[in-house]
C-alpha cells in the first residue's frame, strides 16, 4: 500500500466476540469502536456492513491467532474464513497481523487508564483491534 490517507478497519477475531477498531494511515493511530457479538463463530454481517458503510475503508486488518511458538491453532482456520468472508462480501482487501498478545496489551492498557472497571470483554476486544490495527500500520 501507498503512503496516501488510507483507512483501515480492524478485526479481532473470535468465536464468541469480535473486536472492532478503525485507524488511518495518516498518522498510524486507530481507536477502539466495538465489540460484536458472534453466534457460533458466525459474524454479524449486517452490523458489519454498517460499519463499513460509515467508515468507508480501503482495506481491512484482521488478527491471525497463532500460538506463542508461531504455529497455528484451531482459531487460526477460523479467523482465515472470517478474513475470506470479509473480502467475498465486501470486495475490499485484507490483510492479516500476528495478534500474539494483544489480548494481554489490551488488558494492560485499560487496567493502567480505568482500574478493574475497564476490563470489562467489549472493551479488551476492540482494544485488542485498535493495537491489532496500529501494530499492522
């Protein structure tokens, strides 16, 4: 990608939760929007076309779930099919960022900004977004 203004939406895949965050390339920062609620690993792609619809992304960022030694686990496959999913319905392109550990950044950040209030899961998600998306950029 060029160094034009870009903006990014970016994906913390889960099978229960997926974080959300939009970034632009700009200046390399992104915030946190939401966390959706999947059922049974299926996305919800109404809520999704909505965000895209009020963004208006060039591209997308989802966070490839590996384990600490870089192999993949059974999440993986499943993060690889939402960013597939992505790209079919949307017709925009994806890119993946290891993800290892943003959970534990995510939960660092919002504990250091609002104490045990902050940990609460929708935040941790779309926190985990915003450093999934900034960490790519």
């Amino acid at each position: 990608m060029n160094n034009s203004a870009l903006t990014l939406i970016g994906f913390d895949y889960g099978l229960r939760h997926i974080g959300v965050a939009v970034g632009q390339t700009i200046t390399k920062t992104a915030k946190p929007l939401c966390a959706l609620k999947a059922q049974a690993g299926e996305a919800p792609w109404g809520q999704i076309a909505e965000i895209i619809k009020e963004w208006q992304p060039n591209a997308f960022i989802v966070g490839l779930p590996l384990n600490i030694d870089g192999t993949e686990q059974p999440i993986t496959k499943a993060a690889q099919n939402f960013a597939k999913s992505l790209t079919d319905r949307f017709k925009l392109p994806v890119h993946f960022c290891d993800e290892r550990l943003t959970t534990i950044e995510a939960k660092e950040q919002l504990f250091a900004d609002k104490g045990y209030k902050g940990l609460q899961k929708s935040a941790i998600d779309a926190v985990s977004a915003q450093i999934i998306l900034e960490s790519w950029m």
